[in-house]
C-alpha cells in the first residue's frame, strides 16, 4: 500500500468525517498563542526598556574602577583598543541634595561626565530625551536635571539651583564647602522614573567644587552586552600591570533586579503556557472519541493491509494539522497586534467609551450618576507616555512550537488506542 493514502485519509478524518470539529481546538491554539505573543512583547518593551536605561545611562557594561587620576586617559586608551568596545566614558558620581525654588530639599545623585559624552557614546544619547533645554555642560557651574526632579524644585532652565554634596559638607573645613550654586541648562527624560526624578549631571571638572573624594570610573560599552564575560577576561590580560584596578560587569549591577524581572517573565510564560495544556486535554479527548468512533473504519484500514504505525499516523497527521494551521494563525494575529499595541488598545479604548457614553445618554435621562471615560494606560497613573513592545524572534518560534507541539502530544497518546483495536473483531461484529 502505498504511503499517500495516509495523508488523503487524515483530511478526510479531520474535515468530512464524523465526531467534533476541529475548528474549536484551531481556535484555542490560535487564541493562545495570540495572547502569549501580545503578552510577552508588551512585557519586553518594559523590562528591555528599564534595562537598558540602566545599562545605557547608569550602570554601563563594564567599570574600571581604582585607577589612579593620572592614569585616566591611558587607561582608556587601553579600553578601546580592546575589539568589539564600542565607548568608554570617565565619570564621577556622588549623593548630594538640591534646594530650588521650592522650600525644602530633594535627594539627587549627581553624576559628572564630560561636555562630549553624548558624541563618545550614541546609545546615552538615544535614551535621553530633553524635555526643555539641551545637553550643554560647557559653561562652569552647569547641571542638567531629570523632568521630574526639576518639577519638584519649581525649576525652569536658566533658573539657579543650589547643590549640597553630603560628603562634601562633612569633610570640609570651611563652613561654605560642599555647597555650590549651578545653573540648570536642560531637562530631560528617560523613561525610568528613579533617573528623572533623582538624577543631574553636572561637568566631570565640577565635582571639585563639590565632592573632592569621588574616584574617576570608566564606562565601557560593548557592541554586544552579553560578550561581556569574554571581553571581561579579556580587559585583565590588558590591565594586568595595574595594581588596584577592579573590574566589574553589568551582571553584577541590580542583581536582585534583573532577576526579578527575569523570574516574572518565566511565570508569566508559564501562567499564559496553561492555556496550551487546556487546548492539548481538549484536543486529547477528541481523538481518542474518534479512535473509538471509528472503530470500524480502523479496522478495515488494518484488514487492507495497512499497519498499525500508518493507522495510528492518521490521527498524528490531524493533530499536526491542528497545531501547525491554529499556531499559524496565532502568529499572524499576534504579530499583527504586537506591532501596532498603541493602535490595538486604542481601538479597545474608543469601543469601551463609546459604550460608557451610551450609558451616561441613558443614565442622564433617569437622572442618575455620569461614569467616566476608560483608559488602559493613563499617564497620570502610569509613568509612561506609551505601551512599549518588543518582539524578540528566538521567542516568537519558541511560543509557536508551544502551541504546535502541544496539539501534536495530546494526538500521539491518544491514538495509542489504536494497537488494542482487533481488525478481526471489528469486522465479525460490524
């Protein structure tokens, strides 16, 4: 017998013969791979993006740190000399408080860079977003605030704001030290509110004025983050003749963060990934009422010569159909929405409202109390302007697979009915 009857066979299991209709267990896959992709690219538009601001504005991919002032501009040298670095910025950071308009003070941390640190480092630039104002730490005495930091002051640019650097005022002998006047030049916004609510950035030549204790670091950035425990090893060999020197990976910065987010993701995988074990159990008990119901059909097909492993490949093949046509569709649709989410929810939004609207008509009329509109994200809930995604390829096959192997499973154990099925038994009683 030739194999091609299999397939002719399994279509016609599948779509003309008796039982349940494949179109549920179609659509349950379709729903939930739909939903994992929407769910999971949302997710990354937020957890990439906090984690990039820090890697890009804070914490970078790699710290020099213990390096002797005079050293500096060698040992930077050395850095990008190293293949696949792409910048290394010297700065100095320190805690310090800002008193503006307002009365009372604002925690801030203080960070001081050069005036060209924008030119040396592309990416810093791409996740800054200045608000009034623009990068300029030329002028002596400058400083560059978060928006929500300079909200809180009353600060506008070109307004004055006094810094108080805390180790400044406590190691210094004269009453005034630690304490300057600089002037805002810019606003600016990241998209994390701890930077825009905490941060400035004044000139790396600056500090002095207020914190003489903080040691210069350098920032490295690689063309490739994840390279950083080869480049890592790599910066050792190159610094081995310094004696102090430490450096650290951004794998050793917010630890507890990155895991966190790490660990939320994997439950929100797993939570989501349940859907596929209800459309699997569905799908189970399908075909094993079909192996039942075409008991007869079994055992004529095993009587003409065909063998139990191609018979039971019939109800592998319509499981497989299953999986393959709903994830399919899931990926188109959930590709198509996690590339346009701000239009998706927007479009949830105005149907949501117009019903809301339609009520507040009818409520006017009794008299009765007014429902407000809705909104999914609202900025003045949510720090967001608005709903990030990010949709990541090596993800998208993996929730494919999911749900294509989910149907795929549930098929191959049910039809394992198959191998008790007596063709002469069948016949004798049919």
């Amino acid at each position: 017998m030739k194999k091609s009857w299999v397939l002719y066979i399994a279509s016609r299991f599948l779509f003309k013969g008796r039982g349940s209709s494949p179109v549920l267990s179609i659509l349950g896959i379709a729903f939930g791979v739909l939903a994992l992709i929407v769910i999971i690219a949302v997710m990354n538009g937020f957890q990439l993006g906090f984690i990039e601001s820090i890697l890009e504005i804070s914490s970078y991919h790699l710290r020099l740190e213990r390096i002797a002032p005079e050293k500096i501009e060698e040992a930077r040298e050395r850095v990008l000399a190293i293949d696949s670095v792409r910048a290394a910025v010297p700065f100095k950071e320190f805690q310090a408080l800002a008193r503006g308009k307002r009365t009372g003070q604002q925690a801030v941390m203080i960070r001081g860079i050069k005036e060209n640190t924008l030119v040396i480092d592309g990416a810093m630039e791409e996740k800054i977003d200045f608000i009034s104002g623009n990068f300029d730490l030329t002028e002596d005495r400058s400083v560059l605030m978060g928006s929500e930091l300079s909200r809180r002051l009353g600060l506008t640019v070109g307004d004055k704001v006094t810094l108080f650097s805390i180790t400044g005022i406590l190691s210094a002998e004269e009453d005034e030290g630690g304490v300057e006047e600089f002037e805002l030049k810019g606003t600016f916004r990241t998209g994390y509110y701890e930077y825009d609510s905490t941060w400035a950035f004044v000139n790396i030549d600056d500090v002095s004025y207020l914190d003489k204790e903080s040691e210069i670091i350098i920032g490295i950035k690689l063309v490739n983050r994840f390279n950083d425990r080869i480049i890592l090893e790599q910066a050792k060999k190159k610094f081995a003749d310094y004696e102090k020197i430490k450096i650290t990976s951004w794998r050793d910065y917010n630890r507890s963060f990155f895991g966190a987010l790490r660990t939320e993701k994997l439950f929100m995988f797993i939570l989501v990934g349940l859907i596929f074990i209800v459309v699997g159990l569905n799908i189970f008990q399908s075909q094993r009422r079909a192996v039942l119901q075409r008991r007869e059909e079994i055992g004529l097909l095993r009587a003409v010569g065909g063998a139990e492993k191609d018979v039971r490949f019939v109800f592998v093949l319509d499981g497989a159909i299953t999986g393959l046509s709903g994830a399919a569709a899931g990926i188109v649709f959930g590709l198509l929405i996690a590339y346009n989410i701000p239009q998706f929810f927007s479009l949830i939004e105005t149907i949501v409202n117009t019903f809301i609207n339609l009520l507040n008509l009818i409520a006017g009329i009794f008299g009765l109390g007014w429902a407000e509109n809705f909104a999914v994200f609202s900025p003045a809930i949510f720090y967001i302007k608005e709903i990030p995604s990010r949709i990541l390829f090596q993800e998208v096959i993996l929730i494919f697979m999911f749900g294509f192997l989910s149907a795929l499973m549930a098929s191959y154990f049910a039809s394992g009915k198959i191998s008790k099925i007596r063709p002469a038994e069948v016949l004798r009683y049919e």
